[in-house]
C-alpha cells in the first residue's frame, strides 16, 4: 500500500481494498479495464515462460500456479478482509470454505499437537467447542473452558494451565457479553501464548483485536462480513510466525475458498460500514423498546444500563453491536412452548439460524445454537428456554418493531 492509502478510512478501504484494477485485457479489440475483479474460474495458470513457473511454485516469485494455492479473485477478497482487521500492521488474511474449516487452522497454526493444552471460553460457538474437545482432543490436546469475561480468572487459569492457546469471541452468543482483548492480550504475551479471537459477532468495524494485541483472527465470513446470507466463507488474518503456518496448513488440508463465493464475499464487504451503522442503530432502538414492553423480562444488548460489559463495551468498541436477545415474561415451565409460539408469529422477522444478514433474523438459542448442550449447562450459560436472539438487519426500524409487537401481542 502507498502512503495515500494508509491515511485512508476504514470505510474507503472496504470499497476499494483488493480490487485488482488496470490489467488491460482487450483480447485485439483495444485495452480495457475492469472495475471489479473477474471471477477467475480456472484450475490453474500459466506463465510465460516455464522458469516463471518454476520461481513461483518454488516460492520464490509472488504469482498464481494452482488454485488451492492461490487465486486472484480470492486473493482480491483476502486482502480487503486484510486491509480491514489490519489497517496497521503486516498481517496477511486467508479465505477458506467456512468458518470452521478458518477456525481449525488457526488453532493448528497455533501449535495445538499432542501435549498441549488450549484454554476456551466456555461461552465460545458451539462448533468450536466440540472442534477443540473431539479433534484436536484425538490428538492429544486438552481443552479447559474459562469464563473468559472474568480476566482475573483468566490470569489464574494462564498461570496455572501454561496453555499454548486462548480462544475467545469478541462477543459471546447469546448473552453478548464483550471480552476485554487488551486486557487478555496483556495476560497472553506474558505467558507467551497464542491469543486467538473470533471476530465474527464483532467484526473490523466495531473491533481490530489485532489492534489490540491478539495473535490470530478468525471469522466465519458467512456472516456480517458477506452480509447477505448467500454463501458460506471463512477468514483467518495473522502475521508472523502464524501467517506461514496458516498458509501451509490450507495448501495441505485444502479448505480454501472458491472464486466464486470470494466474489460474493468481496462484493458483500463493500458496504460493511453502511449495514453495520445501520444495524447497531436499529438494534440499539429495538433493545431500547424491548425493554420497556411488559411481556418481555429481560433484554441483553451492550447499550443498556444495566448489561455487565457496558464499561468493556464503551472503551472497546466503535458501536454496540447488530446482535440482541431477550426472555419472555412467562412460567419458567412455558418457555420452550411461549419461544415457539413468538416465532411462529413473526411475520417479517425470518426464523432461521446465522447472524449478520441484511434481514432481520430470529431464533430460540436453546434448541439451535446451543442444543448439543445439555440443559443444566445451558441453564449455568444463561440459555433460558424463554430467550430469543434477534440479528436485527437493515430494515426500517419501525417495521421490524412492528413485526416484533404483533408478535409478542399473539404469542
Ligand atoms: C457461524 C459461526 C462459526 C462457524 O462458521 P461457518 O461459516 O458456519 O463454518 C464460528 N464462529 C462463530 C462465532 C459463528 O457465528
């Protein structure tokens, strides 16, 4: 990146970051240029001569040789998401299939072989979870799960443990507790271990762990960052010792992404700031409302007063975040009926999992999210069979809270 380019914006970079531009390609009929990256649909690439070829398959030489190594719209996708969660710095971001198969390398980058121990907060993605415990258990690593908004805690377990990773969200799922990453990251580099965070609930627009002394970033890109609920991606960024790591476990595992869902993906991340903006203001007055409606007992969003990350969040955070759950005002033994009823009641709202679609998106954690749980451990989490969680999208905040009211008006 020039000079011009590092002064700026964050938002700016999300509409041009990447884009490979100025490869006039007339084919005889004069050059032309185009604006957005070709979907470079070929297995492999040729150079002009075989000893090109030869420097870049020996390393020696940046270029394109075969695509589970490297291809152009994927790397166009890569370093937008990289320009992103490292404004400054020399991270470099990978694409892969999905968000686990990005969160299975960077815990592989990370180190965890037979020996090692990984500490986990126990509010972390169900699928993590069960990633760490059955795979990288079978090969002899052992996780220990910590609430991870206790740094104290935190501190004690790092000094007790000697883990060679710690894995936390930026924020947690359902609660949305806000992890405090600088403060983690000072226990990490102390301990030299591997501070590992997913950014997905979070994303570069309300937080750069990198920034903030983590390690590795990892992302499932299905989400807020595509944006649109039409494809399934994964981004890990890291710099060095990580980055090289995470590069030759892709080429060998193979889970990279395809050109096509890189375009996608890259053509979503443009208007990042535009749907973030909109979502945190719109999830913010939906939180607000919520709160005061009699049927509802509860509400979880960073911007109430009386929700346990607020200081955390205010510091560490641009906004308070798309993300918002509550618990309906009902006997304790009518939850899981009452949750039913309320969803089947929406109307505008869409009943599905994920999270971070321009559509507003509702679902009851407790038999989705968290349902390999079991229900005492669901209960010590907080997952009540009366909580719903709302990804609020970029509707019109009255017609989302319309929707929400009919609904709590039939349940
Ligand atoms: C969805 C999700 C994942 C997994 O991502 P996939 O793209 O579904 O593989 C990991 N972490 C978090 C926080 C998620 O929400």
């Amino acid at each position: 990146m020039g000079s011009a380019d590092e002064n700026r914006r964050f938002d700016t970079h999300a509409v041009h970051a990447g884009e490979r531009r100025g490869r006039p390609d007339g084919n005889g009929r004069g050059d032309f240029y185009p604006v957005s990256t070709p979907i470079y649909a070929s297995t492999t690439f040729s150079h002009p001569d075989i000893q090109t070829t030869d420097r870049v398959l020996g390393g020696e030489e940046e270029g394109y040789s075969y695509a589970r190594y490297d291809n152009p719209t994927v790397r166009a996708f890569e370093d937008a998401v990289g320009s992103l969660e490292g404004l400054r710095g020399e991270a470099r971001a990978f694409a892969f299939g999905s968000g686990m198969a990005a969160t299975h390398a960077a815990l592989a980058a990370a180190e965890l072989t037979g020996g090692a121990t990984a500490l986990a907060a126990e509010q972390l993605y169900g699928s993590t979870a069960t990633l760490l415990v059955q795979v990288f258990g079978a090969n002899g690593v052992e996780t220990r799960f910590v609430d991870a908004y206790d740094l104290g805690l935190v501190e004690k377990k790092v000094a007790e443990l000697r883990p060679r990773a710690v894995m936390v969200e930026t924020i947690s799922n359902p609660l949305l507790r806000v992890a405090d990453i600088e403060g983690l990251a000072r226990i990490t580099r102390a301990a030299g271990t591997a501070l590992i965070v997913d950014n997905t609930f979070g994303t570069p627009y309300l937080q750069r762990p990198l920034d903030l002394g983590a390690d590795i970033v990892v992302h499932s890109a299905t989400k807020y960052l595509s944006g649109h609920g039409d494809l399934t991606a994964g981004v890990v960024v890291a710099g060095p010792p990580f980055d090289a790591a995470v590069e030759s476990i892709r080429k060998l595992v193979g889970g990279v992404l395809g050109p096509f869902e890189a375009w996608l993906a890259h053509r979503g991340l443009k208007t990042i700031s535009l749907r973030m903006e909109r979502q945190c203001a719109n999830a913010r007055e939906i939180a607000a409302r919520l709160s005061e409606h009699p049927k509802i007992s509860k509400v979880n969003h960073p911007s109430l007063e009386d929700h346990p990350d607020r200081e955390t969040a205010g510091r560490a955070l641009s906004d308070t975040g798309g993300l918002v759950s509550f618990e309906l005002a009902v006997d304790p033994e009518m939850g899981r009926e009452a949750a039913f009823r309320f969803l089947n009641a929406l109307d505008l709202c869409v009943k599905a999992p994920s999270l971070g679609d321009v559509y507003t998106l509702a679902i009851h954690p407790a038999t989705s999210s968290h349902r390999e749980l079991s229900p005492s451990r669901r209960e010590r989490l907080g997952v009540k069979e009366n909580l719903i969680r709302l990804s609020v999208g970029i509707e019109h905040p009255e017609d989302i809270a319309a929707d929400l009211e009919q609904a709590l008006e039939r349940f």
